[in-house]
C-alpha cells in the first residue's frame, strides 16, 4: 500500500520538473540573464509525509495467524485469516511485541468523550484467529491496572506503538510481582522513532522482585524466565531446588513438534498479497 | 490488600529508626527500604506494648509459637523488627540465648515467606476476603491491627463484582461497601486491578469519604442512579 503511495509521488514529482522545464524554455533566456546573473537551480521538494507512518520493512508475520496444530479443518482457520486481513486493512494494527509499549483507544459508551484511551507496556500476547488478545499493563495513581483488549475487535479505535521493543521473555506476568517501577509506564509518552528496518531492540533489563510468595513460582524452569534478578532474591539452594521440577525429557517430546517456518513464510506471502490488494 | 505500600493519610508515631536501620542495612533482602521503613515504624509502635508481656511469659518453645501467632498479620519487616527486639532482650538472659539461636535461624525464612498462604483468586470477592479501602474515609485508613473483611455478600451466589455491595468487618464495626475493582479477571476489555479494592458507603448509597484516587473501571457509569455520588468523587476512569 505504501509502495503504491510512494510510486503516486514520484509521479507525480516527475510531473512537476516536466512542467518547471516547460515552462522555462517559454521564457525567453535573455530576460533571464538580467533578472539573475548565477544561475540558481530551484530547490528540491522534500516531501515528508507526516500523515502515514512509514510501513515496516520488516518481515513480521504477527503471532495469531500461525494457527495451533489441531484437528480442525484448515478452512476454519482460512476463512478467519481472511477476516482478520478485513480487519486490518480497515485498522491498521501495527507490528509489536510483548515488552513493546502501546497506547490503545477504545470506543466506550461510558467513558467520557465516547473513546477511553489506556497506554501501557504489552505483558502477554494470547489466542489465535480473530479472538486474539493482548494484555497492557499500567500502574495509575498506585494502582496496577491491566486490559486484555481484543485485537480485532470493532470497539477498538486505534492502537499505537509508542515504543517498540523486545524483552528477554515471551510473557512478563511476572511483573506483577515486581517492584511497581518496572509496570509504571507515563501515559503522556511521547512516541519514540523506531527505525522500519533493522532487528527490533531487545531491552536486556532484569527486572527486581517484591518478597516471596508471588503469584507463580517464578524461579521453576517451567516458566523459563530469564528477565528477573534471582540472585537477588532466592538462595542458590532455593533455586537447585527449583531445578527439581526441570522436566529434561520435553526438549525430546518428538509429539509436541511443531515446526511453523515454512508455514510462517507461507502465510507471510499470503497476508502480503492481500494486503497489497 | 497490596501492602508494600502505606495507606493514605496513615501517620505514625516518631521511632528512633537509626539503629534499627542499622542493623538491618547489611540484610540484602530488604531492596526497597525506604517503603518498608514506614511500616517498621507503624509495628514498632504495637510491639513496645508487647514487649513488657515477653519478659514474663517467656518459654522455649512457647515463644517461638508466640512468634507465629502473632507475628503472621504483620509485614515481614514488622516481623524481623520484633525478633530482633526479643533477641537483644532476651540476649540479656545467658539461660535462654543457647535455646533461640535456632530462633534466630528460623528469621531468614520468615523473611523470605508469609507464615500463610495465598492461593490463586477463585471467585472474585466472597466472605472473609480481605478488602483495601481506597476512598479517604478516616474509617477506611485509620490503621488496625485486622485488615478489613468481608462478612457478607449482597448478591443471590455469594460471590460480589464490581457494583456489588458487601458488608464489611472493619475496627470491630460493620459497614457496607461498594466493591469497585478486583483481583479476578473479568470481561475481555474491562480492566483487572491489583488488588480488590472497595469505597465504604452509608445505608443509603451515599459514600463516606469525600475522595476516591484510585481509579475506577468505566462500566460502573451504568449504576448512575443508585451510585452516582461515588462516580461524582472518583477522580479518574480507567
């Protein structure tokens, strides 16, 4: 879609040098000379088109196209792809990950102003198809708040990415049982440039936790988190024992396969013809 | 009830905190003491009074089951602030001081864990949860040494949401409550707090406080007519 947008204005800039040229070969050259003694070509335009956010270059198929291996027909999953391209071609839903930092508005007949806006840090990203669903979490006035919103739903007005950026895990649940400096996220964030190109940034940081008990126990290697402090908060022996639920034999499981690259790039090529259309 | 931090308008009585942080600067685990150190503060102050009952009741093993008696409302610093007080008292005492150094060990692990168990939220609010009041009531956030409960649930399960109103157990009185954010995650776009929070309210619906920081869930604007005078407190929607 951007590409077409951008062939529209260098057309169109064409168009424009054809004119200049045009028109100053009707000008007579003498009276040229006298207006201007160096010759001063014109300045080029620099069109910055503010409007349209520049599209990702990046290959980035997002997570809930990929669907689960199961034994429904593939044609349920084929139908909803093509919803889910409906959708998006009407919103745009920007590439993000969980640990990027979102801002989303959301109609809301309550809410003043019709539209509720809620920025916070993405902590899980679930589900497949059209009822795919991604958490923010925020910290407001004290209070942690979370929204699971649902990406394709029509109540939604607009999700931003104010800053994009990878974390160490795949869900930071545990934040909820970190200190509340690493949940607090400034609802007035200016958004910060991303560059389209290039790998995503991926925020090394790890994160410090509240005294046990937590939620979950987070140190199992069930959960395998590698964006919290352990040695700040659990003794080696605590985290030996942990080690006893290590399930070693998983990584062999030869049943819970499931290989997605062909299919990932398969479905890549799909989602970009549609959306070209 | 989220208690690594202090309820609002909680003031505590002047501690000579210096040597105490003293001795509890070298212990890693404490990593934000600047929020416990208030809560040092407010236990502190129980803990005199209990001091003079110590030194006579004072047995082997009763002590230590004392100490988990009594010790298990309190915040872990509360906790370690009270062993260290029987231990530097008690140290006084060459008979005893063999029979508490296992005591001594045993503080770690109170550190590190409650002596009670929190299991994951199954229903949302239901009898004998404890509550956070988060209006500005003086009833609501006058400290006491039992968290505010629910006793009863005004609803036909006996499970309350968010609009629900509840009967309270706060400073050994009974009031009513409007449930106005909790643990368990509800509907997909509605928010989930932190902590289950409440606003005490008179029998007429009218709220006892004067101001609600905390923010509240938008979908509460439906009860317009009954509540109305919550909203209008509310200082913001989320």
């Amino acid at each position: 879609m951007a590409a077409k947008g951008l062939d529209k204005c260098f057309f169109s800039l064409r168009l424009l040098r054809n004119l200049q040229l045009r028109n100053e070969r009707l000008v007579s050259t003498s009276a040229c000379r006298l207006v201007d003694d160096k010759f001063i070509p014109p300045s080029k335009p620099v069109i910055i088109d503010k409007t349209q956010s520049v599209a990702s270059l990046r290959k980035f198929l997002s997570p809930e196209f990929v669907p689960p291996r199961q034994r429904t027909n593939p044609l349920k999953f084929s139908i909803e792809r093509k919803d889910m391209i409906r959708r998006r071609k009407v919103l745009n839903i920007p590439e993000f990950y969980v640990g990027s930092i979102l801002a989303v508005s959301m109609a809301d007949p309550h809410a003043s102003g019709k539209a509720n806006r809620f920025v916070g840090i993405c902590i899980q990203r679930g589900g497949k198809g059209l009822g795919a669903t991604f958490v923010l979490r925020n910290i407001i006035n004290n209070q942690g708040v979370e929204i699971c919103y649902e990406l394709y739903s029509p109540r939604i007005q607009s999700v931003e990415v104010l800053k994009l950026e990878k974390r160490l895990d795949d869900n930071l649940m545990y934040l909820r049982d970190a200190l509340p400096e690493y949940s607090t996220v400034d609802p007035d964030m200016k958004p910060v440039p991303f560059s389209p190109t290039g790998e995503v940034p991926v925020n090394n940081i790890k994160v410090r936790m509240r005294p046990k008990p937590w939620s979950k126990r987070w140190e199992r290697p069930k959960f395998n988190i590698q964006g919290i402090r352990f040695d700040l908060c659990l003794t080696p022996e605590k985290m030996e024992h942990a080690q006893k639920w290590a399930e070693p034999w998983r990584e062999y499981d030869m049943l819970k396969e499931y290989d997605t690259s062909k299919l990932e790039e398969h479905l890549l090529d799909e989602f970009q013809q549609e959306m070209s259309k | 009830m989220d208690r690594s931090q202090p309820k609002e308008g909680t003031t505590y009585p002047p501690v000579p905190s210096a040597t105490l942080l003293h001795i509890l600067e070298p212990l890693p685990q404490f990593g934000l003491f600047n929020i416990q150190q208030r809560h040092l503060e407010k236990d502190l102050s129980t803990f005199k009074k209990k001091e003079k009952d110590l030194t006579s009741n004072l047995k082997d093993d009763s002590a230590h089951a004392w100490l988990q008696s009594q010790c298990h409302e309190y915040s872990e610093t509360g906790r370690v602030l009270c062993v260290f007080f029987i231990f530097a008292i008690v140290m006084a005492l060459p008979q005893l001081a063999r029979s508490l150094t296992g005591l001594f060990v045993e503080t770690s692990s109170i550190i590190h864990q409650r002596a009670f168990s929190v299991s994951a939220v199954a229903a949302a609010i239901q009898k004998m949860t404890r509550v956070r009041v988060v209006d500005n009531s003086s009833l609501g956030n006058t400290p006491y040494h039992r968290a505010p409960r629910v006793i009863h649930v005004y609803t036909k399960n006996g499970i309350g949401k968010v609009g629900d109103k509840v009967l309270l157990a706060l400073k050994g009185q009974k009031k009513k409550a409007l449930i106005v954010g909790h643990k368990m995650p509800g509907k997909r776009m509605s928010p989930r707090f932190d902590s289950n929070n409440v606003v005490l309210i008179e029998d007429n619906g009218n709220p006892t406080g004067t101001r609600i920081k905390v923010p509240l869930p938008t979908h509460l604007r439906k009860m317009e007519g009954d509540y109305s005078k919550v909203l209008a407190i509310a200082s913001s929607f989320v």
